[in-house]
C-alpha cells in the first residue's frame, strides 16, 4: 500500500513512521509527503530518507477546497491508500474527507475526546489532569472526534510543564502511530459505529 503523510512542522510523528517502514514493520511504503509550510522541518526528513515531497502554499489558492483538491491530485497520482495527517496544521474540506472516507487517520496528543484543538497538552495540564497521553483516530467531518483507533495513558507529574510532559506524550506517539498505521495497511482494523475492532 502507498501512504501519504502530511505534515506542517517539526515531523517527529513522520520520522517514527519512516523509521518503521524502513525496518519492515510497517508494511507500506510512504510515496509522498506533503507540507503546507515550506519551512517545515518535516521535509528535511523525508528528503533524508529519499521519499518524495510536495510543499503548496495555501496563499497560491482560493479556499480551503481548492488547496484540498490540489492535494488530492497528487494524491491520485501515487494511488494512495492511506492519508496519515502528522501535525498537519489545516483543517480538512469535506470534500477531502469524502474522497477519503475512513482512509485518513490522526494523531492527537490528548486521550480524546478531551481537550480536544489545537492545545491538547496545555489544556490538559491547565486542568489538573492526572493522566493524559495520545491518541490516533479516524478522520471524520467533525474536530478531532473520528473512531478510536489507539490510545496511551501517560501519567502527569506534579512537577510537569507543557515541555516535560509533551515529551513523554511524544515517546508514546511515535510507538502508537506506527502501530495503529500497521494495523491499517495490513487490513486489521474494521470501524463497527463509534468502535474501531482489531482482527488478530
Ligand atoms: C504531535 O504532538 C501530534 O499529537 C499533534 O501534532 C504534533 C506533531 O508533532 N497532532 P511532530 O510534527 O510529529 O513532531
């Protein structure tokens, strides 16, 4: 299967995914990642690791659908069959989803569906929580609120700060992203109403 990722920033996510596939744990292979800021460190990894990049720049378009079908064009071309969206920082058209329905999974540094957005972490400390940790999901027309795929508690500590705690959230993620992507590309995973069912 050909997967794309798309990313806006650092790419931690997309390196853990690279390193998966290059080690024959993901059984796929990542034909595209595409950026909608040319300044992210994202495409240097991926350059790195030899897997072709796409940058767009949303200011070049006229809305949100448009960008999105630029995207997808690309996306067509390399046959794709699964969008992984790695601190992609746009939200998706519905258009977008539709054309990718169930094929598009997330990854959300909260255990949804609490704090959801853009703050997960900070909003979850700023709560007092005592545990946190990601989650990736599916896709759906709503924020951050497709079926569960896979979830990792993860402590909070009394001496935490965003940084600390975002740190071992991101261990985390880059364990479960690879592991919910496998399952994906291998055909395991089957969404039954709000659950996602694993087939061993
Ligand atoms: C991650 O914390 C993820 O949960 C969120 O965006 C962040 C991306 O980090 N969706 P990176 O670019 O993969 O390092």
């Amino acid at each position: 299967m050909n997967i794309a990722v798309l990313c806006s920033g650092n790419g931690s996510n997309l390196q853990a995914i690279i390193d998966k596939v290059l080690d024959g744990y993901i059984p796929a292979k990542i034909a595209l990642v595409v950026s909608d800021n040319k300044s992210a460190f994202a495409l240097e990894r991926a350059k790195k690791a030899g897997v072709e990049t796409l940058v767009l720049d949303p200011g070049d378009f006229d809305g949100r659908e448009a960008f999105d079908r630029e995207v997808i064009k690309n996306l067509r071309k390399k046959k794709i069959g699964l969008v992984v969206l790695a601190g992609y920082m746009r939200l998706l058209s519905g258009h977008f989803i539709k054309e990718y329905k169930d094929k598009i999974v997330n990854i959300h540094p909260a255990l949804l569906p609490s704090f959801k957005g853009t703050h997960g972490i900070r909003d979850a400390l700023e709560h007092g929580v005592k545990v946190t940790g990601p989650t990736v999901h599916f896709v759906d027309e709503k924020l951050d609120n497709g079926a569960i795929i896979l979830q990792k508690a993860v402590e909070v500590k009394d001496a935490d700060t965003e940084e600390s705690l975002l740190g071992r959230v991101h261990k985390e993620e880059h364990k479960i992203y690879p592991e919910a992507i496998k399952l994906f590309v291998e055909g395991r995973l089957k969404i039954v109403g709000r659950k996602v069912k694993v087939k061993s």
